[in-house]
C-alpha cells in the first residue's frame, strides 16, 4: 500500500492546494509514483475525467483542484482522485456527485441523513485503488480539520486521515494574521488519534525575513511538539483556483503585470451569482497583456475590450439576475468579441425551454440575451464528457484551425434557429462576433487561446506585447515552492 501524507489546513483558502500540487510535482520529479486524492471536496469547478470502479459510465466529474494536481503528478486523473463532490447550487442546497455522477440535490442536514454512507464508503473505496497502483498519495482536507461541530462526519480530513492511515502536514496563512494562535488551537481542537498524526506544519504567505518568526516557531513548536518544517513566501504560481473564494472582489482584475497600458486588453467578465468552472479564465489572465476584469452585473461595458460569459450552476436564476441588473442590455448594445460558455452559451441565446427543468420554479420559457440564433431546451439528462474536436473557426474566433481538446459538463441542448457557423464543436455556434461553446477548458488549447487574443487586440486596435517562451509552467512554480522551503524529508522520510 502507498505511503500517504494529507495536507490539511487551520481554515480555508490556506493554500492547501497549492502545497498539493507542489508536493505531486516535487515527488513525480523525484521519481516517485504519485497520485492525488480528495475525499469529498465542494467547488462549482468541476472537470470531465475517467470514471473508475464499479460503474457503467465512461466520464465522471471531479474538482478542479484534483484534476489540476493529477496533472501536476504526471498521472491520468479519474473520478478516484475525488470520489465526493458536492455543488453548490444557491439556498442552502448542492447537487450530489459520487463517482462522478450526479445522484440528487439536497440541503445539507439531508446530506448528512441520505448519502453520508454512501459517499464515505465511495471515498475509501477510491482511496485503495489508488493506494494498490502507486507509492505515494498525496491527499488534500477541506477547511479547517479541527471543527468539532464535523468531526464525527468529516470525509476529507478525519475520516480520509483515519482509513488512510495518513501523516498530516498542517498548513497556516500567515498573511492573515493569528497563524500561530491557528495552529496552537487547531492542534488542541483536533480529535487526539490526529492531532498525533501531524508530522509538521507549513507556513504559507510569508511576506518578509523569515528569521522574525524564529521566535514564534519556538514557541509553538514547544507548545505542540510538532516542528514546523516550512515557512513559504507569499508568490501565487499561477494554479487554476478552486471555488470563488479567490477571485477578486467585483471589479478586481486578473493578470495585471508591466506591459505599458497601450499594449493591453481587458476582457469583462460579469460575476454571476452562481458563477461556475471559471477556471475557463484562468489561461487568459496568463497572457501577458490580457486583463480579467469580474465585473459587477451593475457594471458598464464602456472600458472593456471582449466580454466572456462563463459558466453557472443555475443559467436560469443568473439569466433573471443579468436582466435585473441591466446587464442584457449592456450585452446587447457591446460592439467587441463576446464568447459564451456553456450557460453563458445558453443565455446568449434567444430563449431557454422547458426552464422549470432546472428546478427554478414553474418557468416554461424564459427569452436570453439574443445575441447568437439559438435556442436552448433543458432535461433532466446531463451530459458530462471530455471530447476532442476537428474544427475550422469563425467569429471571435476566426483565427481557430485543427484539434481542440476539453470538456462538457451541462443540461439541455441547443440549436441553430439559423445557419451558423461552429467553431468549436457541433453543438457550438458563431456569428459575426459572438461565439458560444459548451466546451469547457476551451482556452486552455493554445489556437482558441491565441485566436480570440488576436481578435480582441484587433478590435481593441492595439499590438501585442511579445511573449517569454521560457516561463514556468505553475506546476513548476508550486514544485519550487515546496522544493525550496518545505522540508518533504520530514513528513516523508527515506522515499
């Protein structure tokens, strides 16, 4: 069976994942046979990967972070990376899915009555496939592993800590003040059977010299008995993020960097309420000269150059908040390239059938922004595949030639009310400057990416900024990381 290390936190957004990856790519540049795992994770990012186990499917869907660090371990990632997944869906309530299919929508008590069993016999069956095929697992918790209102049912910390027999390496953020007061009380509120098992802790964000906290490192490390074995400087290597948490505030901008403001594009990005999978965006915040801008649905188009409408957990809810908002209307009158994805496909769209589908109410048709001659029908069939096209582009996306790989996770399908062109797939749809997709991860391909680039610098009338062909990659970033300041040795000795 594999060695097993769970990087588990004092609280959220710690840099949990970031620490995961790093730790993959450090251990797969080693040499070492590794592969991630999350038990249960809760993010609206989702990707499209092989099912594993007992099923009858051939695509399941998993967390980003999960398909992220697979990537970053060089091994194929499958539903088993993340067995339990759980979508909010707005009101209390997320959508199911264990190994990768989606099994029902419940508030969170129900959880707990309904699919707790379930979903903890999935993840430690996932856990042993993966444990019998390679040397390592690197696991990653969720939150904070010392809640005592959850530790009698929390999958991803205590309960995958204790079927994993897992060494526990605890991560802090520093940058948010009381770190050392986290790691004390979570040390003191976590179950005694894993307390015992933290082989060392990771401060994360550090922004400075490190010898100013030597004495707080003493102290704690008397306190606990447990060392801390990395201090790691606030640098973010560019991972795609995992839930919402992340982004910027409205208004906040990705990809910000020193190319003069007359060489750069902004793209607007308007922040739904139940925004999804925006990980879409992540490849074009890391083109030198691109700006991600998430824009308020109060917002005015004027100051952006290209708008992408990026997928939601609810396209109907979202679609009622755009309007509301006004923001149809700023769609509507916006001259620049505009890319739907997936449900922001379907509101750009001249209507949405058979709403009442997606569980929002009686609604039979609900009219979209009517910027693409399509129309969209919902049913209860979701579809959830990774695919791989031959296409020639058109619209915002003219520039688009050849193979183009990522995924589809969504209800209804959608058709052509007019002739248009399909830039990306059967199912998409283009015209003029206005495509729509259901492909997600779509500028991940370096053709669309490049090409909708193009196309907004053309509109914008601007020239590109060179580019560095020998930037890191993140995985290589966030192996640094690890690498430079984290002390593996110490939590995985004699690999």
């Amino acid at each position: 069976m594999a060695r097993t290390v769970l990087v588990a936190g004092t609280a959220s957004h710690v840099g949990k994942s970031t620490v995961a990856a790093g730790l993959c790519r450090y251990l797969a540049d080693r040499g070492v046979d590794v592969a991630p795992f999350k038990g249960q994770n809760m993010s609206n990012n989702a990707r499209a990967v092989l099912a594993a186990g007992d099923t009858d499917a051939d695509w399941g869907e998993i967390g980003v972070s999960q398909y992220v660090q697979a990537q970053a371990a060089r091994t194929t990632p499958t539903t088993d990376a993340n067995p339990v997944l759980l979508k909010p869906r707005g009101d209390g309530e997320s959508q199911v899915v264990i190994r990768g299919e989606a099994v029902g929508h419940v508030p969170a008590a129900e959880y707990y009555d309904f699919y707790w069993e379930r979903a903890r016999d999935a993840a430690e069956a996932s856990y042993r496939r993966l444990a019998a095929t390679h040397d390592v697992v690197v696991a990653e918790g969720a939150g904070s592993i010392a809640e005592p209102n959850l530790r009698h049912r929390d999958l991803a910390n205590v309960e995958t800590a204790r079927f994993a027999d897992a060494d526990v390496l605890l991560v802090a953020d520093i940058e948010r003040g009381g770190a050392f007061a986290s790691i004390v009380g979570t040390l003191e509120l976590a179950p005694d059977d894993i307390a015992e098992r933290v082989a060392g802790v990771v401060i994360t964000k550090f922004r400075g010299d490190r010898s100013i906290l030597d004495p707080a490192i003493e102290e704690v490390e008397e306190r606990t008995g447990v060392p801390v074995v990395g201090v790691v400087p606030y640098d973010d290597p560019g991972l795609p993020a995992e839930d919402s948490v992340s982004l910027p505030d409205d208004g906040g901008v990705r990809g910000e960097d020193d190319v003069p403001p007359d060489r750069t594009v902004t793209v607007g990005v308007p922040r739904l309420p139940r925004l999804s999978n925006f990980t879409d965006l992540e490849p074009l915040a890391c083109v030198p000269g691109v700006r991600v801008a998430y824009l308020p649905l109060s917002a005015s188009l004027a100051d952006v150059d290209a708008v992408v409408v990026p997928g939601t957990k609810n396209t109907v809810d979202d679609l009622l908040a755009l309007r509301e908002a006004g923001f149809d209307a700023e769609l509507a009158a916006f001259g620049g390239p505009v890319v739907g994805v997936c449900g922001g496909y379907q509101m750009l769209g001249e209507r949405i059938r058979d709403a009442h589908v997606e569980g929002t109410g009686d609604r039979q048709v609900v009219e979209g922004v009517g910027r693409l001659p399509v129309e969209t029908t919902f049913s209860a069939d979701k579809r959830v595949e990774a695919v791989t096209w031959d296409v020639s582009g058109a619209g915002p996306l003219a520039g688009v030639d050849g193979s183009v790989s990522g995924y589809e996770i969504h209800m209804g399908d959608t058709r052509a009310l007019t002739p248009v062109d399909r830039p990306l797939g059967p199912d998409s749809a283009a015209v003029e400057t206005v495509a729509g997709t259901y492909l997600h991860g779509l500028f991940e391909n370096p053709g669309v990416r490049e090409a909708f680039v193009d196309a907004v610098y053309d509109a914008a009338g601007r020239v590109r900024p060179d580019c560095d062909p020998d930037a890191r990659t993140p995985f290589d970033a966030a192996a640094a990381l690890v690498r430079d300041y984290v002390d593996v040795d110490a939590v995985l000795p004699n690999l």
